[in-house]
C-alpha cells in the first residue's frame, strides 16, 4: 500500500508538471493564434471588403440606379467597420501594431470619404467626374490603406515568428524540466521500492518457510505472533488462522478415529452377541417346533382314543335304553339280567379306564402346553435383548458419523426382526394360553365323566348285590336305569365336547408349528443380519486404524 501510494504521488508531480507545460504550451496556440492566424484572418477580411468597395463603386459610377449595387457597397463598409474594433482590440497587443492602428483608421476615413463622394457625383449624374475623382482616390488614399493594412499583416507575421521562437525555447526548457523530474522521481520511487522490497521479501521467505513446514506435515502452533497491519500482514494472518484451523481438525480427527476404533470393536461384540442370540432363538424355534409337532401327534392320538370313548359311550347309552326297555320284564329274565349287569360292569370298567387314559392324555398336553410357554417366553426375552443390542448398535453407528451410515440401516433392519420375532413370540403365548385354557376345560370334563362312570359302576355293583330282591325292586331298578341313562347321556356329551376341543388344540397347534417357522425364518435373517454387521464393524476398525496411521505422519 505505501509502494501504492508513492508511486501515485510520483505519477501526480509527473501529471501535474506536464500538466503545467501543456497549459503553457495552450496559451502559446492560442496566443499565436491571437497574434497571427486571427490577426492576418481579420486583415485579409478587411483587404476583401476595401477590394470588394472598390469593385461595386465602378458598377455604381457606370450604374448608379441599380440599388442592389448601392446596398452591397453600404454592407461592404459596415462589415469593415464591424470587423474592426476586434482586429484592433487584438492588435493593440503588439507594439508596431498598436502604432500603425491611427494611421489605418486615418486612411479609411480618407478612404470613406472619398468613396461616398463618388457615390455623390454618381447620383448627380456626373458620371465623368465621379470616375475621375475616384480614380484620383484610388491612385491616392485607397493605396495608402492598403499598404496600411499589408503593413499590419507583416507586423502580425513577425510576432507570430517570434512568438514561435520563443516556444520552441519554452517547451525546449520544459521537456528537459520534465525529464529531470521524471529521474529524480524515479531514483526516490525505486530507493524507496528496494526498502519496501527487501522488507516484503523478508516476510514473503518467512511466510514461505512456514509454507514448507507445513508441507512436511508441521502443523504445531508458534506461538504469539504480532502480523503487519498491511496486506502481508493479513496474508500472514490468515496462513496463521489456516494453520490453527488444520491443528485443530487434526485433533479432532485423531480423537474422532480413536473413538470410531473404540466404537467398532464394541460394534463388532454387539453383532457377535447379537448372532450369537439369534442362533439360540433359531434352536430354541426348532426345539419349539419339534415339542409342536409332537403335540399334534399327541392330540391326534388323543382324538382317536376320545372316538373310541365315544363309540363306547353310544354303545352303553344303547344298551342302557334296552335296559330301560326291558326293565318291565326283569322279573322273568333274571338270569339274563345278571349277564346283562355284568356285560355292563365291564363296558363302564372299560369306559372308565378310557376316560382314565384320556384325561392322562390331556394332563400331558397341558404340561406340554406349559413347556411351549416356557419355550416362548425365553423366545419373548432374547428378541428384547435382540432389540436392546440393535438399538445399541445403532447408537454406536451413530457416534460413527458418515461411516456408521449403512451400520445404522442394518442396526434398524435388526431391530426390526427383533420387534417381528417378539410380536410372533407374543402371538404363540396367546395361542398357548387358549390351548392351556382349552385344556383344562377338556381334563375338567374328564373328570366329570369318570366321576360319572364311577357312579356308573357303584350303581351296577349295587344292582348286582340286591339282584335277589330285583322282583321287588323293579321300580326302583327302572329309576336307578333312567339316572344311568342320564349320565351315560352327559358323558356322551362331554364325549363330543373332548372331540371338538381336541380339533381345536390340533389346529392351535398347526399354527403354532407355522408361527415357530415364521421365526425361525426371522431369527436366520436376523444372524446374517448381524454377520454382516459384525464384518462391516471390522472394515471400519481398519479405516480407523488406517486413519490413525495417516494422521501419524503429522504433526501438530
């Protein structure tokens, strides 16, 4: 900026020297022009109009009734006179001009005169005379002012020579003035340019060697540093900033590298966790789906024995109706009746122990029922551990930044499966609650039954022990028949009910079987998922391992 502001001062003394010698050298034109161009241009002016009087005077004398001729001679004159008074205020200007000015007008007084005297003897119609008077002006007074006015142009001439001698000599002076100006202002402008060089290169090596430190990787601060106040100053500034900038980001990026190393290998031990949970819960789905299928196979065994009940059952509610039937005629076919009592002793024997294996069957499917549930709650707790360990992976993407981007997605996809195997899990306690439900509802009617053919049994071993009073006794036979019937009625129907409930706890179970495949299905995804978040966890410990080796070759 001083270099600037010098250079202008020097540029300001050159323009202004040369400003001066072109507004000398305007006034010497324009002088000159005053003097001589102007000057001999107004002379030559008056030397046509006196010759252009002289012509139109002869037309008069020889015409002078022709006005048009008149009127030019009177314009003639008063454009010499008009033209005079500026001619002589620039004459007067010059000594011998200014001398012979009195004596011009002198003679164009005379030279007046004696032209409108013309005029008169031409008016006058004294056409010889008037020619001959003129003639005698002419040869006279009209010569005079010519040589008069010559006389002036040759002053006019001479000045304008010496006018042009002395500006050759001035602008001689002022161009040699100039170029010792310019020297000098050039010698001061470069003295001062080398002190200002020399200090602009001591700042620019300076400035250059922290350059080259950094180059090499040196970003270490210098501690306090007072800048210019010019522009290296701002430049040497802002390198300064530039290098504090760049120290900072370094630390930054070597504490952000230390951490996503830190942050990738819990990453890498959460995915291994997580795949590791995920092969549990696909064993435990398996075992699941095993304990289901035997289930199924249980119930439908269970089905076929409750048929055979059932069958049983219609066969003694038959031969409970003959026995009713017949009842009547007990007296007359006692014989037969005690066969008859026996065959039914053995029927509700068989019944009862029927009903006894059912209603152990069931007892098992129940137990089953609550190993399931066990089975699913462990399925319940290790899909919320799943989540817990997605939600704390994607955290730990997070804290990863720009690289923890795709471990975030995936992080989200576990969670994802987590939250389906938890939903499915929770869906498969419901059905086993219903199942269970079912189920102690089914040994309840189990019970009822056998209680039934209990007091089936006790009632037949009674009529067999009062079978000597049975002619006696035929009515209350009849009754004891019609409370057998009924029961052997509500076990039939129990029967049916165990019938239907065991479709039930079959088709509960298919579902059951198709929801443990639906999560065995997520668990496998769920495994990759976390292999794959655990082989992306251990790239980016090597891009943060790399990172850290780049950065060691800084310092700062």
């Amino acid at each position: 900026m001083v270099l600037v502001v010098i250079g202008i001062m020097g540029m300001a003394i050159l323009s202004f020297s040369g400003y001066r010698a072109m507004s000398q050298a305007s006034d010497d034109i324009d002088n000159m022009y005053s003097r001589k161009l102007k000057a001999t241009r107004m002379l030559g002016d008056e030397i046509n109009y006196m010759r252009m009087i002289q012509v139109r005077i002869v037309k008069h004398i020889l015409d002078p009734k022709d006005a048009q001729i008149n009127a030019s001679i009177d314009e003639a004159m008063k454009s010499y006179e008009t033209k005079w008074p500026e001619y002589k205020a620039l004459g007067m200007r010059a000594d011998k001009a200014a001398a012979e000015i009195p004596n011009t007008e002198k003679k164009w007084a005379e030279y007046k005169n004696g032209i409108q005297e013309a005029r008169k003897l031409a008016d006058a119609g004294k056409t010889q005379e008037a020619w001959v008077y003129y003639k005698g002006v002419e040869a006279g007074v009209t010569q005079e002012l010519l040589k008069s006015l010559v006389a002036l142009q040759k002053v006019a001439d001479d000045n304008a020579d010496a006018l042009n001698e002395e500006i050759v000599e001035r602008n001689a002076s002022t161009m040699t003035a100039m170029i010792v100006t310019t020297l000098l202002c050039f010698a001061v402008l470069m003295g001062i340019a080398f002190f200002i060089v020399r200090d602009i290169m001591t700042n620019l090596d300076r400035m250059v060697m922290e350059c080259n430190r950094m180059k090499d990787g040196d970003f270490r601060l210098n501690g306090n540093y007072e800048p210019r106040g010019d522009e290296l100053g701002q430049m040497d500034a802002a390198m300064q900033d530039m290098r504090k900038t760049l120290n900072k980001l370094m630390r930054h990026v070597s504490e952000s590298a230390e951490q996503l190393a830190a942050s990738s290998e819990e990453l890498t031990a959460s995915a291994g966790q997580a795949a590791q949970a995920a092969t549990q819960v696909a064993q435990s789905a398996t075992e699941v789906v095993e304990s289901v299928e035997h289930q199924q196979k249980s119930v439908m065994d269970s089905n076929e024995a409750v048929q055979s009940a059932e069958a049983s059952v219609e066969e003694i509610r038959q031969k409970s109706d003959q026995v009713e039937a017949n009842s009547n005629a007990a007296a007359t076919r006692a014989e037969k009746g005690n066969q008859a009592i026996d065959d039914s002793v053995r029927q509700i024997k068989d019944v009862e122990e029927t009903v006894t294996a059912s209603a152990k069957m069931v007892d098992r499917l129940g137990e089953r029922s609550k190993e399931i549930g066990e089975i699913v709650d462990t399925m319940t707790g290790i899909a919320e551990q799943t989540n817990l360990l997605a939600l704390n992976a994607s955290i730990e993407a997070a804290r990863a930044g720009e690289h923890g981007r795709g471990f975030t997605v995936v992080a989200g996809e576990v969670g994802k499966l987590a939250q389906e195997s938890k939903e499915s899990a929770e869906k498969i306690a419901k059905i086993i609650k219903e199942i269970q439900g079912d189920t102690e509802e089914a040994v309840l009617s189990m019970r009822t039954g056998r209680e039934a053919v209990v007091e089936g049994a006790q009632s037949v071993e009674s009529l067999r022990t009062m079978f000597e009073e049975i002619n006696q006794l035929v009515v209350g036979v009849s009754g004891e028949i019609s409370h057998v019937t009924e029961s052997i009625n509500a076990m039939a129907d129990a029967t049916n009910d165990i019938a239907s409930e065991m479709n039930d706890i079959n088709s509960y179970s298919g579902k059951v079987a198709s929801e443990m495949q639906a999560v065995s299905a997520a668990t496998e995804e769920q495994s990759a998922s976390a292999e794959e978040i655990a082989a992306a966890s251990e790239a980016l410990a090597k891009l943060a391992q790399d990172q850290q080796a780049a950065l060691s070759s800084f310092r700062f």
